[in-house]
C-alpha cells in the first residue's frame, strides 16, 4: 500500500539534525573497544511509497534549492576540502555524501538521510583544526549511519508539534527564521547522541584524527556560553534551549577519546578557510552577541597575538558595544592590527569613525584617506568620502 500521500504532513519535519543541538547521559561503557563498533555498508534507495523512500525525496528537492540559495559558499577549495575529509571518516560512504558549506554565524552543522549534510560558516569559524572538524561531521555521520532520522521519523509522526520545515534551506530569511523550529523538532534521543558520538569518534580516530580535539570543540564552545550564561551554561542561546551542550559531554568525549594522539591539521585547515575567513569575523561581529564573540576572539588571539583579523574584529566589537572603557580598548586593537602587514583594509575605516567621534580630525582624515586608497571600489567609499570631507 503506497504509505506517502498519508505521511508527507510530516516527513517535512524531520529533514535535518543540528550537531549543536544535543546533549549525553553518561556512558556506561567508555572502555570499549571502538573498532567494535561496525560501520554498514552502503545504504540503497528506499522505494518511494515508504517513509523513509519519501524522506529521501523531500531531502532531494530541498537539496536542490540548497544549490540555488545564496547562503550557500562556492569556494571551490573549500568544498573540495570538506568532501575530501568526509571521504576520509566515512568509511566507504563516501560515493553518497554530500557536502555544502552555507553562510551562516551559528554553530551548527545537518545531516539529512539522502547523504545531504550541511556546514555552517559559524562552526568553520569556531573549529580550530580539521582533527575537531572531523569529530564533528563524525557525530553527524553517525547519525546518518544509524538511521537516527528515520527512527526519529516514525517515532514522532502522530505527534501534533510537528510543522512544515519546506523552505528551510532554500531561503535566507525564512532559513534564519527556522533555526530555533529546527532545534525543537529534530531534537535525536539522548540514545541517538551516545551512539552517534561514539560512531563518530570510531571514524575519526580510525582515520587518524587525534580523538581529544573532539572534547575540545565542547570545552570551547562552553567558554563562549558561560560568559552570558553563567551557572545555565549550554542551555540557553540561539539553538541550545531545548538540547544543552553540557560540561557532561565534553567530560565523556575525554574518556571516550583516551590518551592516543594522531592527526591534528591545523596549518592545513587555517590555509584553507583563509580566503573566507575575514568575512565570517565580520559576520560573528554582526551577530550582535558581544560578550560571546569577545571571549571567542580572545581565544584566538591568545594562540596568536598578532592576528590582525581578529584584533580588527575585537576591536569593531569593542567600537560597537561601546561600554566603559571600550573605545580605548578599541584603539588598542585597531591601532596594533594597522601596523601590521596583514591588516584589513576596515581596520583604518574603523579608526576613522573612533577619531571622528574623539573629534580628532586629522587623526580620522588620515584613518579614512588609507581605507579609501586601500578599498577604493568599497561599498561604502562614498559614505567614508563624506566623513573624509567633513573633518578636512
């Protein structure tokens, strides 16, 4: 009997599933031998009158607009990078998965059961290195390779919360308006998330990955949280309200990963994200979530002190909240980042609007002549030649 016109109210619901949507009981058996763990082989189509057939077709078109949306980043080293590390933890998967970075200032990363899988710009900004990557889409592999969608499917298909997600991944306005709706309908057993952490850590450490950079992805994570979230900590914030990123789970991650070292790739990784990078500070910076982004950017200078990206964007944070004290620390940063070879041409526009505001005028003629000779076709070059007339 053909089962899909009476499924398809909520096959929509249950597409994708967020990596930093989860949380873990404690796991009973952290000794075991993660070769134990079997991978199975590839998966066939399902036929299309059955739940999980029409699942794979709903993915598809969604898959589709995916392609068209504007969120979506065409770097091709990029791309080329992420298949290549999910060719390397996936075990033979490789032929069917299909990966899409997006352009979007939240951690998250989605697997849907066609082999579509979905990479956030926040994650990417926020991973240090391809070992922590590949925990990431390790966990999320895991719940491709145990079905964890369709499980989740069939158990929730009478229940009246579930709602249309059409429309998630093709457009940019109604995509960031779903991220919270998303967070609550493909909510995974906390079942689900122990064996998809353990599937994920059996893949990347079969690969070669050091298994600890699993738990430091968590460990950092909770550093940004804890800045707003106090004692609540990974339960509350953009998609964490109903599925905390719990100290619990990076806990458990350490055990699980044991003391084995292995693959670390943090050069190749910071080379490849390097042509991007600049424009997902700036995105992190819009977020508009300072306190977090300063503690995330903090971190990253404390690896390295001289990164005039990231002192550019601390300091824009510092310019924009504009607290006590803030301005000063502002020019701190922006003036060590324009002295440094690699500094955003934005850095000097930055000045400029700190001088200008001090109503230090030759000081913010000077900031903003050096963006304008270093970004002349900038689209805001004609607003900053209006201040540059206005304090000449």
């Amino acid at each position: 009997m053909n089962r899909f016109p009476r499924t398809r109210r909520f096959l929509r619901s249950a597409c994708t599933r967020g990596v930093a949507v989860a949380t873990l009981v404690v796991l009973p058996a952290l000794a075991q031998d993660l070769s134990a763990i079997k991978v199975p082989p590839r998966f066939t189509r399902p036929a299309a009158d059955t739940d999980e057939g029409g699942l794979w077709g709903l993915m598809d078109r969604e898959e589709a607009r995916l392609k068209r949306s504007p969120l979506t980043i065409r770097d091709k080293e990029l791309q080329a990078y992420l298949q290549d590390l999910v060719c390397r933890v996936s075990e033979g998967h490789c032929p069917d998965i299909r990966v899409t970075p997006v352009r979007t200032p939240h951690f998250n990363a989605m697997m849907a059961p066609n082999g579509m899988m979905i990479v956030w710009s926040g994650l990417l900004l926020r991973v240090e290195n391809e070992a922590q990557l590949a925990a990431i889409l390790g966990h999320e592999l895991g719940h491709y390779l145990e079905r964890h969608t369709v499980e989740q499917l069939r158990a929730q298909k009478d229940t009246a919360v579930l709602s249309t997600m059409v429309g998630m991944i093709g457009g940019v306005g109604t995509f960031l308006g779903q991220i919270g709706l998303a967070a609550n309908l493909m909510a995974f057993s906390r079942e689900h998330e122990v064996r998809a952490d353990r599937m994920g850590m059996r893949l990347m450490r079969l690969a070669g990955y050091d298994g600890r950079e699993a738990a430091a992805v968590w460990s950092n994570l909770l550093e940004e949280l804890k800045v707003t979230g106090g004692k609540d900590a990974g339960k509350h914030g953009d998609i964490f309200d109903t599925h905390p990123v719990t100290a619990g789970r990076r806990d458990e991650l350490r055990q699980l990963a044991g003391d084995a070292g292995g693959i670390i790739g943090e050069e190749r990784y910071r080379q490849v994200i390097a042509p991007m990078r600049l424009g997902w500070l700036q995105d992190e910076v819009k977020r508009g979530q300072y306190e977090e982004s300063l503690v995330l950017f903090g971190r990253m200078l404390r690896k390295d002190a001289k990164d005039a990206q990231v002192l550019f964007a601390r300091g824009e944070v510092y310019r924009l909240r504009d607290e006590g004290g803030d301005a000063e620390r502002a020019l701190a940063d922006l003036n060590l980042a324009s002295g440094l070879d690699k500094a955003p041409a934005e850095t000097f526009r930055s000045l400029g609007l700190l001088y200008r505001q001090r109503s230090d005028k030759a000081a913010a003629a000077d900031a903003f002549k050096t963006y304008l000779a270093r970004a002349p076709q900038a689209a805001d070059a004609a607003m900053v030649r209006s201040y540059l007339e206005e304090v000449q």
